[in-house]
C-alpha cells in the first residue's frame, strides 16, 4: 500500500522491479533485504566525479542522511505534471531485481530490465535519473557469472557473498550518487531563464523537453546563459551568473546560508508580472519569473538529498517571494518542506528534545502552524480558473496536506508525546503506519488506554479528529479512484486507532463505493459510463447501475475470491459497527460437509426467544443495510446477499416494516437461486430463529394402544385378584411413579407413528421450508422430509409421519429445519421437564434482571460485545451440567392386533335388576399375523371409581371399608371365566368370550377391557428376555341400566323356643310347620327381615338356610309391588370360636396400613370384632334370592346393607354353659324311681304339696375349662320352699362338655303358675359379665 | 464526500459523531456541546442530558444561542415523555405530540 508518511518530502523514492523470470518469494525476499536500508549516511555516499554536478554532492565530513524509501509501483500517469512540483512523489531511481544462473542470459535481463523502464515511465518524463539491475546469482555458484563491461547498469550479486546488505548498501550508495548528479543537470536546466520561464509557466510545470530547448541550453554551457540576458531581470542575472560559476554558490551553501541570502535580498526586488499573467501565458516563454518557484525547487531537492539546512534556507527564500507576489500552491509547498526540515532536524539531532518541553509552546506547534498554513493556502488555491484545471491534482495536494498535519499530531499522540519514538514514526512509518506500538496490545482499544496516551502527550483525540476531518470532503470526488480509496484508506485507518469506529465505518462505506465503482466500471464496456463523481450510488437506491444486463452472461476472467470476501467483510465491519450482525446467519460450505459440529440449537435456550434491549438507530440500520446488499447485488455475491437479506430479517425483523421484510425476503430467495444455478458451493444456514415450538407424539389409536406390563404378570394369579380393586401401592407417595409414567411412549416397530410439530412464523411474508424432518437417535427412524409454507405471523401444526424400523429406544431430539437454498439445521427440543423449566426460568430472569439497564454506552453496549461482560459465568456453568431429556418412545417388536367382531349386546348396554346376573358373548377377531397367546380382561364400571375414592380417602370406618371393599371384590359387575386366560388364536381366527355382567345398583356405565398379547416368541438371541411384556388392549364400552327393586331392611334376630311357637295357633300354616320341624327345643333363634318391593312388578323372594348340622330350610314369598313381607327363618345357634371371632377386621386389598382413627377401648373393639364375625358368618348361612313373579329373571337378594346389633348377637351367639332343668317326682312307694313330672306344651305339670327335685344340669359348652357357679330363682317365690340356698351354688370346675348336675328338692304349695329361672355364672368375675347361661323352666301346679 | 443528500448518509453522520461526543463528554461536564465535531462540511453540536442521553445536531451555520435554546427545548419535552412510566430508555418516542413540539421549538429557534 502507498503510503503518505509525514516525512515523504524526504524520501529519496527508488522503485523496484522485478525483472525476468523471478519468482515473487524471492523478489519479496530481496524487497524485504533493500527495504531494511532506510537512511544512508550522507558520508558513505561516493563524491561524484564531475565538479559541476556536485552541487548537491554531500561532503565527506556531511553529517545528514539520506532517507530512502522504495515504493514497488510508480505514481499513476495523471501525477505526472507534478514531476517539477513534488519530486519526492516520483521515483528517482529504479532498482530491477533479477536472478540468474546463466552468464548467456545477462543479455536479455538487461534488455528486458530497459524494456521495463521504458514501459513504466512516460517517454517526456524527468524521472527516473538513475538505473540499476540487481542480478542475484543463483545457484551453488560454481558458475562464475562474469559481467565483463558490455552491459551498464547491470550488477551481479553472487550467491556466495557473505554480507550481502553491506554490498547492496555499497550499491545504493552509488546509485544515490548517481542521481544526485543528475539533480545538478535539472537544475541546470531550470536555471536558465527558459527554464525558469517553463517553470513558471504553469501551475504544475514540467521540464520542458530537451527539443524545446535553445542549443545553448542543451550543450549546458554556462555561457548560454549570457546569451538570453534580456528575459531575465537583474537579480536573475547575478543568480544565472552564480550558477554558471558554479562553485562559488555551491561552497557557499555548503558553508552557511549566506549565499542565498545576497541571492534573496535580490531576488525581492522582484519586476515579474503578476501570476496571475503568468499563467495566461503558460506556453509563452521568456517572459520574466519569479524565482520563487526556483528556490522551492531547489529546497526539495536539498532535503531530497539530505542537506536540511540548505533547504531551510531555500524554502525560506522561496516563501519570502511567495509572500510578496501570491502562488499559493508552491508556497504550501514550500511550508510543507520547511515542516519536515523541522522534523528532519529534530530527528537528526536526535533525541535531546526534552529541554524544548519547558517552552510554553508545544515543540511542534511551529511544525503545526506551518502545515495549517499550507492547508489554508491550499484550499484557497483550489478554486482557481486554471485552464488546465488540475482538480485533481490540487485535491490531492491538499487532502494530503491535511494527512500529513494529522499524522503528525496522531504520531506525536500515540508516541506519548514529542520524542524520538514519534519521529520515527513520522519519518519511516513501516508497515503498519497506524499501529505503533502502543497501540499495539490487546487492550490498546480501550478508552482509558486511549485517553492515557492523550494526557501524556497532549493532544485530545477530538483534536485529532478534527484535522482528519478536514481531509474528508466533496473535493475527494476530484481525486481518480485509486489516490481516493488511498486516502479515504488512510483515514480510516486513523480514525480506528484513535477508536473512532463510527467515524472509521463512515470512511468505510465511501471506500466501499469508490471500490465498487471501479467493480462495475471495470466490467462494463470499455468507454462506457464515466462514472466521476458518481463515487456513492449504489443500485439498491436508484436504479443508476441496473441489474439490468439480466440477458447478458458475465464472465469472470478469473476466478478469485478474495476481492469480493475482502468487500464483503468491509461491509459486515461497517454494519456491525452500527449494531448489526450480518454473519447472524452463517455461511456455510456445503462441499466439505462435517455433521459433527453442526450447530444446534436448544430451543428455549436460545437467547432469541428473550427480548433483549434493541441498538442502534433503525433507520439508518435498515439504510445501511439496503447499501449492503446493493454491494453485494452489485459484485455479484448471491449467497452472501442471501445472507445479508437473511441476517437483516434474523435480526432487524422487529424495526423492519412490512415492504421491507418482503422485499429482503423475495431478494434473498432470488438470490439463492441464483447462487444455485452458479453452483455456489456456499449455502446460507437455517435463518429464521428457532421456527419449532413444540414436538407431540400423536396418541395411537386406541386399538394400537400398548401397555407395559411385568413378566409375573403371566403367573396364575390367586382368583380374588381382580382388577376391580385399584393397583394399590404398598406406599403412599412413592416417587418412582412419577419417573416412570413420565416420559417414554411405547410403540411399534413397523407401524406408523405420527408427531405433532408446531412451527412459528414471526415475519410478514410465509416462511417456506424446502425440508422438515424430525431428527432423531436410537433406532433408525424412517420419515420422509416434508416440505412446509408457514402463514405469516402465525402458528401452524402439522403432522410428520414415521416408521421406526427396529425396537429399542427412539429419541426424537427435535426437528432438522432446511430452509429454500440454505443448509439444513438441527433444533433440539428438550423436554420441559423441572430442570429444564428451572434451567429457562433462571435464565430467563437473568435476561429480565439485566434488561433495560444501561451500563454500557455506545458501542460497548451493542448485544455482542455485551454478551461477553454481562451474562452472569454461574448460569453459563450450571448450563453446562445441563443434560436435555428429550422425548422418547420406546419402540417394541411387532405386536399383533385384534378386533372385536361382533357382540352379543343390542347398542352395547344391557338391562339388570339388581343382583341379576345376565352373560354376554364377544366374538374376537385376530387380524394380524402373529397369534396372541395372551389374553387378558379387565374391567371397570361407574361404581369402582366412587367406591375407590371413598377408600383411598379413608374416612371410612373399619367396617364400611371392608363393606366398600367386598363390594368391589367380590361382587363386580362384570367377570369372566379365567380359564379361557392362556389359549392360542392363530392369525385371522376368531374367538368368543362369555362375560358375566351382574346387576348392582347405581352402576350407570361399565367397560370392558381386553388386553392381548404376543408373549411366547420364538428368541432370536441368547440375551435375556426382558422382564417385561407389551400387551395391546381393546375397549369395550358398555351401557348399564340397573332399576333397584326390592329393598331389605329391619333385619332382626329373635329367641326361638319351639314350645312357644308351636303352641300358637295362628302359625297352622304348612309351609311354616315344615320350617320348624328341624328345630330342637333350643339352640335355635329367629332370624326376620323385610323385604319391600319398590318396583312396579311383583317377586318372588325365597330366603334359604345352608347351615351346618342342619338340613337345607328354605321359605318363600311373594312381593307384591309397595308392599313389605315380613321373612322369617329360624336359624341354628351357633359359637364361633374365641379367637376366630376376635381376629382384627381384615382388609381384603392390601391398602398400607393405616393407624385407626376412632380410638376404641379393647372391650369396644373385642365387641366390634365379634359382631363383624357373626354377622359374616350369619350371611354364609342365610341366602337371599328374587324371581321375576310370571318370568325367568332371577337374581341374588343383597343381605349386606344390613346391621347385626347386640341383642341380636346375644341371640344368635350359642350360650356358653347350657342349663338344663327338669322336675322329678317318685309316683310310686318309697324306693321307687324318680320319674320326670308329667309335661305338656313345654310345661311341667306337678301337683302341689309334692316333694320333687329341680335337676339342672349344667355343660360347659365353650372350649376351655370353666369354673361355674348357679343361680335358680323361683317365681312366685313365696309359694314355693325348697331346701338349701338357691344362689352361688358351686358346679367347680368344668372341663369342656363336662356336665355337672345339681338336684334340689322344691315343693309346690299353691297352684298356678310357676317359673323357675337359673343362671350360671363365671365365679370370680363380675356379676354382669359373668353371666354365661341360663335356663327357664315353666310350671303349671295344678291340684287335679 | 456525495453530497449527502441520502437520509441515512445524514443519520450516519450523526451516529459518527457519537465518537468525538462520547470522547468529549469523558473530559467536559457541560450539557451543551457546541460545534463539537465538523463532518462533511456539517457542523455537529450536541446535548448531553445528566442521564446520559444525547441529542445530536446537524448544521451548517452559526447559530449558538438559537441551538442551545433548541435543546433546552428538546430536554424538557424529552423529560417529560420519560415520566411516562410505561418509556423505557431504550423504546423510541413515537409520541406525536413530542414530534410536533420539537417542530414547532425548531421553527421557532433555528
């Protein structure tokens, strides 16, 4: 890159050339060696060899350097006029560098070498004044190149010189010589007065060719002089006198600068025209001139050539002249001169400048003022009428200037002040001018750095701007497009030391236009639009470069990308300085294809979902945008128009209006078609944010609905099991449930599945997607990829059909997303399982906390470099432990399917009684190709659920729990025969099920449910049969209607003495009779219920006694409708054991155990736990059945809402020791048997005033030894007399079924009716519970 | 260097000018930045308000007090709109009323 350093006005420029065949390593090589050589010690230069060229020879003893700078290209042709102006802007010298193994080729280099010269330079022009070839020998140097004398200007460089630079110095040292005295020759030339008319002649004169020149001059006589004495006015003539002596002046120059001085003092009694008459006459000559020009001239060459107090003096006297007689270009010029004869000065006098810092001024100030004056004159010189106008070069000079004054304060600034770091940096800039080294560092960007270096030296950045901005206006347009982009360059780079990027982004985007511009002139016909001026139009805006040639078919000469990426970074560079990221939407390179680092996305990870604080001006975003894409329409780039379009949308879409999202939308689809037929093998990725909301498996049909169920399962279960009763766990809250109903679906391998997919579009236009696919892991997954249009600004749902292809685990990790032309992109979607609602909702508040505030200002606040500062590193840590579930299904093998074929049931409901119990057929259907050896039915109807709620709840006593779970265990509404559980239905066999379907009152509704399964497969593998097996169900709904008809209720059990009963006369009846021919004198109770009928039929109702010990009884009755019937049964007594009645309350489900809530004494609960026992064992003996009076229907009559209370268990309950009394009476003589007392209807009939003997027998009935004692009573007590006591009369102790008999001997003394009553009692206890028998006896003392 | 008769050729210039404020409101403490930058042949004179919000000026002429009287102007409407509980400093004003005021301020002013 050209480079304007502050000090160019020194630069002794010489230009290299490659020449002949070298290879561009190596040139660069031999550039990188000659480019170390920045000064030459004037002392090193040889004296040249001719006295009148000497003149700007240095003197042995000289002290200065000369400051070498070798520039690779020569100046563009249009800076030729300046030749005579600025000869520090021209090479001086050229430099050919060519190697070389051949002797023989020497020849042709030094032809080609000449060539090359020739080729560079236009044929009138001054420079360059000294040639040379470089030939490096190549080789191992064993041939010896032998330059010989036939070919000047040819060196060789043999390879196996040891100190190469020092010999290349040797070498520039006598080039420079050379040239030196060719300055001599032009000045000789310039002095004569034509010359000096020529140089006067116009503003940009030039060296008038040797043709144009009088003989005299030519032959370079001194004398010529003489012979054009009238053009010149005096002092013009002692000045021409001095020179043609040559030497005087010359030594007087070298001395001091007295010399000039006699020549200025004369020089300002000037008689020249007036300028401005000049230049009317530019192509006369002759006419008389200022010296001014001279002297400039003469300055530029003496700091050319190192002496800098000569040009001092020069420059001096030149804008003394200027002063006095205006031509303000070359009197900026000279005061640029005599600024960097300041800098030169201070940089040779090195580094002792620190005593300058105790002035009041700033050691530069001089420095400044004297380029702000030249600026100044600069810019009042430009409007001038100059017929040859000029523009272009006089912008130039004058943006130069104003560069030259800011490097010089930004060099001074990032130096940390006037030292001898700054001039260096003014003087040899090196590589990378606007990168010294302090701001050098990673850190050297931030503020504070920058306003450190600005308090050390002094000099704000604003100030700095501030110059800089003077360099930046319409007068660029003049420039030709290379100096432009050379100097906008420039101030860029200035701009984004001091870091200033917005001003840096401006200077960008005109870099970009001018660059552009050269684009598309290049490529349109030659001598087509000569776009000057037109620096900043770009397609997008004004249709002035048209997309138009659609018909023409460009061809790119060469195929080389770095241009136009260089471009396109430019702009990204200037976009994101504005606060917009175009590589938002990456570029992706579809030819080296690495599906490992693909990027994914978690979806609510995605920081996009969460608004974050917006940035910059929308306005001018979407501007600078448009300008964008223009560009890059303009390159033509179609995928990375595509990407801007695209990135635009990602990230503007909030600002962008509606016309302008359709219209990036449709530009960008444009453009990847075009990128596509171009076989572009770049492709944008997936743009539009996360479009996939959310992921459902599709239930399955019902009929394809699989269950998991355990392998013990298959065992035969005990047949009271049934489902009837909820699954209960052993646990109340057990947290493995939840884990293993969460998550994994089963399905089927081989059958389809369908996902819900719901996608999003945010944007104006319908968001095409060219390729939806779910992208899953575990089993392979067969799904064809779908193409999708989503409306705009809406949800939309559709649905994505799949096979998976083997069993195992399928894990659908989101969904792969390709949009038109772009390359496919994975979204995962994790399940929102706990963590991850708490993972988002944490991160989420994060984003919240930190929104809206601003602690960042400018471009520290724009969302990238943000991100880096603010986002707390404790949630980006717990991000990373983060591990996402994502929704799984567990696919098994192949499953058979059955269906239910037809059913017995007219509309599937069926009408019952209560405790009817009807029976329904099903015909099955195996319609697959795998047989079911399996089959299982449960079921549920509308009383199950209350029922298991009302347990579950557990407010329910001990007793009605157990009511609640007989119910549902052992009187479901439906059942089947379990003995058709294991069978085998071949595929397409049919099959019927019987099912039993019992009436129960307030059951509205039951379903049938029919598991089946595939269980018994043939293994294909030696693994281990899971432990689990997939059963398949059907449902069968049925309708239930139950009318409730008869109701039982006041269940009674009475005392049943046969005498009693038979004597009554009422109870003739048969049926009645027959009942009671069973029963014994005792031992028996009467068991009573009523039964109403509610319905509008009549029942029959027949109530039956199975009881052990005893015959079948049973009695019947017929129910009319509203009526009640009384039923009576007589029942056996009967004891149930003690520690069988005793046993707890069971529960029939295996409920955990819960402590009861009603605290019972131990009697309470002794006493409940009896009643319980009696009262199921009272339910097995007596059975109650209905039957439809004229019809079939029958059914079972329910006992179980009835209640055993006390008494009624006293009654039922055998007593404990049995009493049984009788009379005895000796009929006959003394001696004679005791015979028993005559007895009828169940009564003794004694007479009175007999003696007899009560016997009463005692057993102990109960199972374990007793110690008893007995009690008679005898009423009417006083008339009776007895002997002995009639209580507490010991039996001792009675084993089990032992019988003791006391006698007593009573006598009757009235007649009438007696009743004698015994009890027996337990001695030892207290007098009520004691009690464990009694008997009555009844007699009827009659005197007959 | 084109004229700059594009819209966002004039925001962009506005923006760029954010770089020497923000430098300049480092160092100065007044609110009113007077011909603080010069681009382009505009000149930028700018308004910092005490919450660090800036209004930013493009002109050509010389005009001091008019400009400082602009602004003034500008703050108080500003200020105002900011008691809007619902304004955030990062929402734009599209208040039409605000518009019309600085309008109207500008008329009267510049």
């Amino acid at each position: 890159m050209e480079y304007h350093a502050f000090a160019s006005l020194a630069h002794f420029r010489i230009l290299l050339v490659p020449v002949g065949p070298i290879s561009r390593a190596t040139f660069d090589q031999w550039v990188a060696e000659i480019r170390t050589l920045e000064n030459i010690r004037l002392s090193d230069i040889p004296p040249g060899t001719k006295d009148d060229k000497a003149r700007f020879m240095p003197s042995p003893k000289s002290k200065g350097h000369l400051h070498l700078s070798f520039p690779s290209h020569p100046p563009p042709i249009s800076h030729w006029p300046m030749s005579l102006f600025r000869p520090s802007h021209f090479p001086l010298g050229v430099i050919g560098i060519a190697t070389c193994s051949q002797t023989d080729s020497l020849s042709s280099i030094s032809a080609e070498f000449n060539a090359a010269v020739n080729d560079l330079f236009p044929n009138d022009s001054l420079y360059p004044l000294a040639n040379n070839c470089f030939v490096f020998e190549e080789g191992d140097g064993t041939t010896n190149l032998n330059l010989g004398d036939h070919l000047p200007g040819l060196v060789i460089i043999p390879s196996m010189m040891g100190n190469k630079k020092e010999n290349i110095e040797t070498l520039l040292a006598d080039l420079c010589s050379n040239i030196l005295a060719e300055f001599s020759t032009v000045l000789n030339t310039l002095e004569s007065p034509l010359g000096n008319e020529y140089l006067n002649g116009t503003l940009f004169p030039s060296l008038p060719l040797p043709s144009d020149l009088p003989l005299p001059l030519v032959d370079d006589e001194p004398e010529s002089m003489s012979a054009i004495p009238s053009y010149n006015s005096q002092p013009e003539l002692t000045m021409a006198g001095g020179l043609r002596t040559n030497t005087v002046p010359l030594t007087l120059k070298r001395n001091s600068s007295t010399g000039p001085a006699l020549v200025s003092q004369a020089s300002r009694r000037s008689t020249l025209g007036v300028p401005a008459a000049n230049k009317k006459r530019h192509s006369g000559i002759g006419a008389s001139s200022s010296h001014g020009r001279l002297f400039k001239v003469l300055g530029d060459f003496f700091i050319l050539a190192g002496r800098t107090e000569d040009a001092s003096v020069w420059y001096t006297e030149a804008i003394a002249l200027f002063k006095t007689m205006p031509d303000n270009v070359w009197h900026a010029s000279a005061l640029e001169g005599l600024a960097t004869v300041a800098l030169l000065e201070s940089w040779s006098s090195g580094q002792g400048l620190q005593a300058s810092m105790s002035t009041s001024r700033e050691p530069w100030a001089d420095t400044s003022d004297k380029l702000e004056q030249a600026i100044s004159l600069y810019a009042k010189s430009s409007p001038k009428a100059d017929p040859d106008h000029h523009y272009d070069l006089l912008s130039y000079l004058y943006t130069v200037a104003v560069l030259r004054q800011s490097s010089l304060y930004f060099a001074t600034w990032s130096a940390k002040g006037w030292g001898p770091l700054a001039f260096s940096a003014l003087l040899h800039p090196g590589l990378t001018p606007y990168m010294p080294p302090t701001l050098a560092h990673s850190e050297s960007n931030h503020p504070i750095n920058l306003d450190r270096l600005s308090s050390i030296s002094g000099i704000s950045r604003a100030q700095i701007s501030t110059i800089l901005g003077q360099a930046h206006g319409p007068w660029l347009l003049h420039l030709g497009h290379r100096e432009r982009i050379v100097i906008l360059e420039m101030i860029a780079a200035m701009y984004s030391s001091l870091g200033y990027h917005r001003k840096e982004a401006y200077i960008l985007r005109e870099v970009i236009g001018c660059i552009m511009d050269l684009v598309v002139c290049g490529r349109e016909e030659p001598g087509g639009v000569n776009n000057v001026g037109l620096a900043i139009t770009f397609p997008g805006h004004s249709e002035s470069i048209p997309l138009a040639d659609k018909g023409a078919v460009g061809v790119k000469a060469t195929e080389r990308q770095d241009g136009n990426d260089s471009i396109v970074n430019l702009v990204k560079y200037v976009c994101k300085v504005h606060g917009m990221n175009l590589d938002s939407v990456k570029l992706i390179n579809t030819t080296a294809k690495s599906t490992d680092d693909e990027a994914s996305i978690l979806l609510r990870g995605d920081p996009e979902d969460v608004a974050e604080d917006p940035y910059g001006w929308p306005e001018l975003q979407i501007g600078i945008i448009r300008e964008a894409i223009a560009v890059a329409e303009a390159l033509p780039d179609p995928p990375t128009i595509a990407q801007f379009c695209l990135s635009a949308l990602k990230s503007l879409h909030a600002v962008l209006t509606e016309e302008d999202q359709y219209y990036m939308y449709s530009v960008s689809s444009r453009a990847l078609t075009d990128a596509r037929r171009r076989g572009e093998t770049r492709s944008v990725d997936y743009w539009s944010g996360q479009p996939i909301v959310s992921i459902e498996l599709l239930p399955l049909s019902t009929l394809r609905l699989l269950v998991e169920n355990p392998v013990t399962m298959l065992a035969a279960k005990r047949p009271e099991e049934t489902g009837a009763l909820p699954r209960l766990d052993p646990f109340l809250y057990n947290p493995r449930k939840s884990l293993t109903s969460q998550g994994r679906t089963l399905v089927v391998k081989d059958e389809p599945l369908e996902f819900a997919v719901t996608l999003r579009n945010p944007f104006v236009f319908d968001l095409e997607l060219q390729k939806l696919s779910l992208s899953t892991s575990g089993v392979p997954f067969d799904s064809k990829p779908i193409s999708v249009s989503i409306p705009a600004q809406s949800y939309h749902a559709i649905v994505i059909e799949g096979k998976p292809l083997e069993s195992g685990i399928l894990t659908v990790r989101g969904c792969r997303v390709q949009a038109p032309g772009g390359v496919s992109r994975e979204f995962l979607l994790p399940l929102s399982t706990t963590e991850e609602e708490a993972r988002m909702s944490q991160r989420r508040s994060a984003i919240s906390c930190e929104s809206g505030r601003s602690k960042y200002a400018g471009l520290e606040s724009r969302p990238w470099s943000k991100a880096g500062k603010r986002i707390s590193t404790v949630a980006e840590a717990s991000l990373k432990n983060f591990i996402p579930r994502f929704l799984e299904c567990k696919v098994v093998a192949e499953q058979p399917l059955l269906r239910i074929r037809w059913s017995s049931l007219t509309h599937g409901a069926v009408m019952l009684y209560d405790g009817e119990k009807s029976s329904f057929r099903l015909t099955l259907e195996n319609v697959s190709s795998l047989p079911i050896d399996f089959l299982r039915l449960t079921f549920d109807d509308s009383t199950i659920s209350p029922a298991q709620q009302a347990l579950a709840d557990g407010d329910l006593s001990v007793y009605d729990a157990y009511e609640t779970e007989y119910e549902l265990i052992n009187r479901p509404v439906f059942s089947w025969d379990r003995a058709q559980e294991t069978f085998e239905l071949a595929p397409g066999k049919k099959i019927g099920i019987v099912i039993t379907c019992m009436g129960k009152v307030g059951c509205s509704s039951g379903g049938i449910f029919i598991a089946y399964s595939h269980v018994h497969r043939r293994q294909t593998t030696l693994t281990q049969p899971s432990d689990v097996f997939h059963t398949r169900q059907i449902s069968y709904p049925v309708l239930v209607t139950v009318y409730h008809m008869l109701e039982c209720h006041g269940m009674d059990v009475l005392p049943l003495h046969r005498d009693d009963y038979c004597a009554n006369d009422h109870s003739d009846e048969q049926s009645w009779k027959s009942l009671l021919r069973d029963v014994e004198d005792d031992g028996w109770c009467l068991f009573s219920i009523d039964v109403r009928n509610t319905y509008g039929l009549p029942f029959e109702i027949t109530f039956e006694r199975i009881q052990e010990g005893t015959p079948i009884a049973s009695t019947t009755s017929l129910v009319a409708p509203g009526s009640t019937t009384r039923i009576l049964l007589p029942v056996k007594k009967f004891l149930l054991p003690e520690e069988f009645a005793t046993r707890a309350i069971p529960t029939l489900s295996n409920r955990q155990f819960v402590v009861d809530k009603a605290s019972l004494t131990s009697a309470e609960q002794k006493a409940q736990r009896e009643l319980f026992w009696y009262r199921e064992e009272l339910f097995k003996s007596v059975r109650g059945r209905w039957r439809e009076a004229g019809g079939i229907r029958s059914g079972e009559l329910s006992l179980r809402q009835q209640r055993l209370s006390l008494p009624m268990l006293e009654m039922l309950r055998t007593e404990t020791a049995k009493v049984r009394m009788s009379l005895h009476q000796r009929t006959g003589e003394e001696g004679s048997t005791w015979d028993a007392v005559f007895r009828k209807d169940g009564k003794y009939r004694p007479k009175p005033y007999e003696y007899l003997y009560l016997r009463a027998q005692v057993t102990n009935l109960s199972n374990g030894p007793l110690l008893l004692s007995l009690d008679l009573t005898m009423e009417p007590s006083e008339h009776v007399i007895q002997e002995g006591f009639l209580s507490d009369i010991p039996l001792g102790r009675l084993d089990s079924g032992e019988t003791q008999e006391i006698e007593t001997p009573l006598c009757f003394v009235s007649c009438g009716r007696f009743e004698v009553g015994a009890e027996v009692r337990i001695l030892g206890v207290r007098h009520e519970e004691g009690k464990v028998g009694m008997g009555v006896l009844r007699a009827d003392v009659r005197d007959e | 260097m084109g004229g700059g008769q594009d819209r966002h050729v004039i925001q962009m210039i506005a923006n760029a000018s954010l770089d020497v404020i923000e430098e300049v409101v480092r160092k100065d403490n007044a609110m009113y930045l007077k011909s603080v930058d010069k681009f382009n042949e505009w000149t930028v004179s700018a308004f910092i308000t005490p919450g660090n919000m800036k209004f930013v000026l493009l002109h050509e002429g010389k005009n001091d007090e008019g400009i400082r009287a602009f602004f003034s102007d500008v703050w108080e409407l500003y200020v105002k709109t900011t008691m809007n509980p619902f304004h955030t400093a990062h929402s734009g004003i599209r208040s039409t009323v605000f518009d019309t005021r600085v309008r109207a301020s500008a008329r009267k002013h510049l």
